[in-house]
C-alpha cells in the first residue's frame, strides 16, 4: 500500500465507521498518548523497568501504527499530502545533514 493509499484508507475508514475526524486538539493528545504507549513499551524492553501483567498483551508494532494512525488523520485532516511531505523533508535532511553524522565525534 502506498501512502497515498494509506490517506485514502484512513478517511474511508474516519467518514464510514468514526463518523468525522476529531477535531485537531484531541487528535493531538491522541497522538501523545499513542507516544506514551510506545515509550512505554520501548522502556520495559529496553530498559530498566519491568513490564506489569498489563504490559504483556502490547506490541511495539502496533503501537507504532496508533501513532501512524494519528498522524495521518492530522495530516488528512490538514490537507496535508504524505507522500509529498515526506519526500521534501528527505531532501532537505540529505542536504543539510550530508556530513553533519559522518563529523560528529560522539558517534564515533
């Protein structure tokens, strides 16, 4: 599926079964809260805590889709083509970052 794909799956699926999009606010705390899983998850995994019973039934792989989810509902909601963000903010990342990895010492 392609991300355009992916837009146009996402408002079939808010204006049929979700009804409407929220509005940009609750969008925005739903996109922090889909965050917080993640970290959640990526903290018992790869760090010190320990995961709660309730921990056990998540995946990092579906958390990262709420939060791709999200997103695209605000970037639909915004009139906001992905596929075409992306794309320019690709570019300018190999423009301005073409040595600034490659220099830094602290990945050395």
């Amino acid at each position: 599926m392609t991300i355009e794909e992916w837009q146009h799956t996402v408002d079939a699926w808010i204006k049929t079964i979700g009804v409407r999009y929220f509005n940009h606010l609750t969008n925005m705390a739903l996109l922090s809260e889909e965050v917080g899983e993640v970290a959640r998850i990526i903290a018992r995994t790869h760090g010190e805590q320990s995961n709660k019973q309730s921990d056990l039934d998540k995946e990092l792989a579906d958390e990262l889709a709420d939060v791709i989810f999200v997103v695209t509902c605000l970037a639909n909601q915004s009139g906001i083509d992905l596929t075409n963000a992306l794309q320019k903010n690709m570019e300018k990342k190999l423009s301005r970052d073409i040595e600034r990895h490659q220099n830094n010492q602290k990945l050395k």
